[in-house]
C-alpha cells in the first residue's frame, strides 16, 4: 500500500512517516500544498493523509483541486487543529473521507487509515476504463475489446496517468514525472516509450485511442489529433 502524506510540520510529517513505514506502507511525503498536488494528480497512491494549513496551497484546495480538476479518487484523510463543526464540513464538502483533529494518536490514523481502506476498497477493484480500453489496477491486467495485452511496466505507469486524466491531455511533464520523479533523462526517452504503447494498445484494433497534442502532451480518448 503506497501512501502520500502532506504536512509542513517537519516532525510531524517525520513521525508519521516513520510510523507508518514501521505499519508496512511505503510513504511518500510533501511539506506544501502545491508538491502535495503534483504527487498526488501525477502517482498512484491508494490514500492521501492531508493536513489542513499548508503553504502554496492549503489542504481543502488541494482537495478540492485532485477531485474536480485532476478527476481523482484517491481517499483522503484531513488533519487539522480545527476541531469547529464547519471546518470539518468543508472538509467533507470539498472530498475528504474521513478528517482528524490533532493532537492525535498515532494509532488512531492507522486505524482511520485501515477503514477507510476498507471502505473505498468493498466497492470492487480498481479498474480504469476508456472507451473499450480497461487497466485493472491490482492485477494490472490491461485488456482491449476483451483482448489481453502485454503491457510492460514503464508503459503500466503512462497508462495509469494517461486513463486516469482522460478525456484530458496529460502533459509530457506529468508523464516524466511518473516515470522518472524529478529526474528526467536529458535524451527523448518519453516519446520512444509512448511509441511503444501506442503499439501496443492502439496498432492491433481500428481506431486509435492515444492522441498527440503537440506542444502539450497526450490524450486517451475516442477522437482527436495524433501523430
């Protein structure tokens, strides 16, 4: 299980991660709102721990932003030291799954973080859908028309961002940073991998589905401009 935990308090955000690292979960961690939002909208993670005050961009913006316009589900735990029953329902209203007033016990987040696992996860598996095009994320099956598909895993991590941002283009920066972090290689390497994907998904079957949006990006959808 792979947790993004955003907090700009150095030792909390120290503690927690070492916490629940000791819990089995591989942690990633942000200590403002606007690196909280490109972890969040550009890798996968099964829930987000968010505290509330932030700098660049506080937690129920950024909430606000992953839901409406990164179109993502990822659950969200709030933390804050706001405890008046508005608060918390701005918490709810922009997409918060569960909210937690510190000072808290450590734990009790795992417990919250253990049932809203449990919750969002009883609905059924993870699949990504785009048009006939499906991308099951625990098994990470990908199939076409009912048709299986060998998808190695550098093309695995641009479907997820390419399908999960659909019918929106993602941006060759967004792609990088899901296959290389903060560390892109100097040479092209983004367009050799999604020409390989694109032969993957799109060279067997009659209409394409991946599209260039040239001096942007790539977008997964029905229609559209490609290269």
């Amino acid at each position: 299980m792979r947790l993004l935990v955003v907090e700009d308090n150095r030792d909390i955000l120290a503690n927690l991660a070492d916490y629940l690292a000791l819990k089995g979960y591989e942690v990633d961690c942000a200590q403002d709102g606007l690196t909280g939002l490109h972890l969040a909208a550009t890798q996968h993670y099964d829930l987000i721990v968010l505290d509330v005050m932030l700098p660049g961009m506080d937690g129920y913006s950024l909430c606000q932003r992953l839901r409406e316009g990164e179109r993502r589900e990822t659950p969200v735990i709030m933390l804050t030291a706001r405890d008046a029953l508005d608060d918390r329902l701005q918490g709810f209203r922009t997409g918060a799954d569960d909210y937690l007033t510190k000072p808290f016990a450590l734990p009790e987040l795992a417990a919250r973080i253990e049932a809203v696992l449990k919750r969002t996860r009883a609905g059924g598996r993870r699949l990504l859908k785009v048009a006939d095009l499906t991308y099951d994320l625990d098994t990470l099956e990908v199939t076409r028309a009912g048709q299986p598909l060998k998808i190695g895993p550098f093309a695995l991590k641009l479907l997820a961002v390419l399908m999960q941002k659909s019918p929106a283009v993602a941006t060759r920066e967004a792609l990088e940073a899901a296959l290389w972090g903060d560390a892109p290689p100097d040479s092209d390497s983004l367009r050799s991998h999604i020409h390989t994907l694109r032969q993957q998904i799109d060279k067997p079957f009659p209409r394409p589905l991946l599209h260039t949006v040239h001096g942007v990006g790539f977008r997964l959808a029905d229609g559209g401009e490609t290269e």
